[in-house]
C-alpha cells in the first residue's frame, strides 16, 4: 500500500511539472517589443526584426496548438499603408481565411486559439475591423454572441477560448460574456467592472489557467507560469503598455 502511495505521488509530481514545461509564451507591449519563453526560434526572430522596424506596427501575434505562428503588422511608411502576414506552420485552410481577409483590405487585431487540437481539429477565431469576426469550431453559443453583438454594431475587443470549451468574451462598454469557465475568473470579472477597471483581454492556457489583462497594464492570473508573472511584474513596474499575451503550446509534451 505504501508502495502505490509512493508511485501515485511521483506520477503526480511528474505530470505536474510536464504541465508547467509543455507551455511557452510571449507578451507584447509598447511598440513592437516583446517577451518569450519557450517559443520556436523563428518567432523570436521575425518579432525582433519587426521591434528594429520604426516603420513597423504590429497589430497581433497568434500562436497555434499545432505550433504554429502568425503575426499581422502593417507598414506605417507606405501610404495608404499596407498590411502584412507573417507566418511558419500553421494549417492551410488558416492561413487561407487570413490571406482573404488581408486581401479585402481589412485590419486583422487578435488570433485566438483554443490551447489544445481536438481531434486534429483547431478551434479559432479571427477579429478584425474592430466589428467582424472568422471562426471554426467553436461553440455555437459564442457563434451566436458574435453575430449578435455585430448586428448590434458593437466592438469584439478579446476572444478567449478554453480546453475544455469555454470561452470569454469582450466587447465595448467593459461588457463581458462567458460559457464553462472558473468561478474563480468569473468572481474577478465582476470586481473588475464593478470597480470601474477596463479589461483588454483574456486568454487561457493548457492546466484552465487564465490571465485577464485590464487597464494600461494591470492583470490577474490563475495557474500560470512563474515566469510570465514575474515579466508581467517587471513591465508594471517599467510603466510599459501591455498590449496581449498568448500561450504555446510546445509541440511533443503532451
């Protein structure tokens, strides 16, 4: 009996810090800098050469749970300026959408995954143009919020999409909506509206940890690495504007 409490404590152990490895993540502020750990090397690369650019604004940064990467930015020196893609392994029929809403002249500015392939199925969803939005395989309560809420003609700030398919909302007002997700999450949302405090964006990670970015660069967490918090701290104490965070999901530690 000892023996199998012994075995159940390692294996717990184990898969608690395969759970902390098996993630990296990048945080961008100011303009065009950013923070990474974890992340393939052709990703640091293109951000630091888009961080060198003066000319360069990037507008968002998506990470897939394939280990894929996408980054929108536009190019301030051309007028009118001209947007780009920038990208390394993400799936085909991704990057058409991307191509197409580039292609209509419109200003994509988040890429959401949910942190983890179902089924080899990715779950994502596209904002762009402060009102539209693309999507697949999500929830078709979110579905309809979306159309909802662009119907309404109100602004989609933030998307955040769970493991386990919750998902959260942002939109214009400091009006936030949510399916499946922490209470723990849910009791710090209703704080942070009723404290007046505008809230960015949310976005989740592999263990159901989540960080909510609100104000210029305040946050709250749960169940994220050490490492990102102590970045977090260290822009705070900077007075940096923290314009979003994204998770990595680093490929073969599942």
């Amino acid at each position: 009996m000892q023996n199998s409490t012994l075995l159940l404590i390692l294996l717990l152990t184990c898969f608690s810090y395969n759970s902390q490895a098996q993630e990296g993540w990048t945080i961008a502020y100011n303009k065009n800098q950013f923070a990474a750990q974890d992340v393939p090397n052709s990703l640091i690369e293109k951000q630091q050469k888009l961080a060198a650019r003066s000319y360069a604004q990037v507008n968002c940064v998506g990470l897939a749970p394939d280990g894929g990467w996408v980054i929108s930015y536009a190019n301030t020196a051309q007028k009118p300026v001209e947007a780009y893609l920038s990208w390394d392994g993400p799936q085909r029929d991704f990057m058409a959408v991307l191509q197409e809403i580039k292609a209509a002249g419109s200003t994509i500015q988040q890429i959401t995954f949910s942190p983890l392939n179902a089924y080899q199925n990715q779950s994502w969803v596209v904002l762009y143009d402060n009102k539209e939005a693309n999507w697949k395989n999500i929830a078709p309560s979110l579905i309809n919020k979306i159309i909802e809420l662009s119907r309404a003609n109100k602004q989609i700030k933030s998307v955040g999409l769970s493991i386990n398919g919750g998902w959260v909302l942002v939109a214009e007002n400091n009006e936030v909506f949510w399916e499946m997700i922490p209470e723990k999450m849910i009791t710090k949302i209703k704080v942070l509206q009723n404290s007046n405090k505008l809230i960015q964006q949310v976005v989740f990670n592999l263990d159901n940890g989540w960080v909510l970015l609100y104000d210029k660069n305040e946050a709250t967490w749960d169940r994220i690495p050490a490492t990102l918090i102590q970045e977090l701290k260290n822009l705070q104490t900077q007075n940096a504007t923290i314009h979003g965070i994204n998770f990595y999901t680093i490929k073969g530690k599942l």
